[in-house]
C-alpha cells in the first residue's frame, strides 16, 4: 500500500464497533418482535453476544439485544405451537 492510500484508509475502532453492535442487536431485537422472528432473533442474541465479548461500552444495551432476541424465538414457538404458522395472523 502507497503512503497516499494508507493516510485514507479508515481508522479501526474495535469499541465503537461494539456499540454499534450493541445497538443493532437491541434494534433487531425490539423489530423482531412484530417481524420476522425467525430471523432477527437470532441475529440479535449473536450481535449482542459478539458486542459484549468486544467489551461494548454500552454491556446494558448488548444484554437487552440478547433478552429480545430470546424473546423473539420464544414468541415464534408459542405461534407455531399454537396454530402451526410461522408468521402472526389476525383472522
């Protein structure tokens, strides 16, 4: 790599990566309560997790992600063991 280039790459910041995570995960999480379970659950409960292993300045944030994230496999049981869907129904 030139000088030139090297000046312009983007500096990493394994923190704010954290937090990031922190955040997504808490996001999906909340979202994949309503939306599609089967996969915003898990991906919150790994974002949380990784969050957390990266030492997050927000570990308050990543642990909630990873509840809601549980809550949202727990709530995709419940409708599949409850009319065999895997989506919410209203009628």
């Amino acid at each position: 790599m030139s000088p030139r280039t090297a000046s312009r790459a983007r500096p990493v910041n394994p923190v704010r990566d954290a937090d990031a995570m922190a955040v997504t995960s808490f996001v999906l999480g909340l979202v994949g309560l309503l939306v599609m379970n089967l996969v915003l659950g898990p991906t919150a409960v790994v974002l949380g997790a990784l969050a957390l292993w990266r030492r997050t300045g927000r570990p308050g944030r990543a642990r909630l992600g990873i509840a809601l994230g549980a809550a949202d496999v727990v709530v995709l049981a419940c409708l599949v063991t409850a009319d065999g869907t895997w989506s919410w129904s209203l009628a």
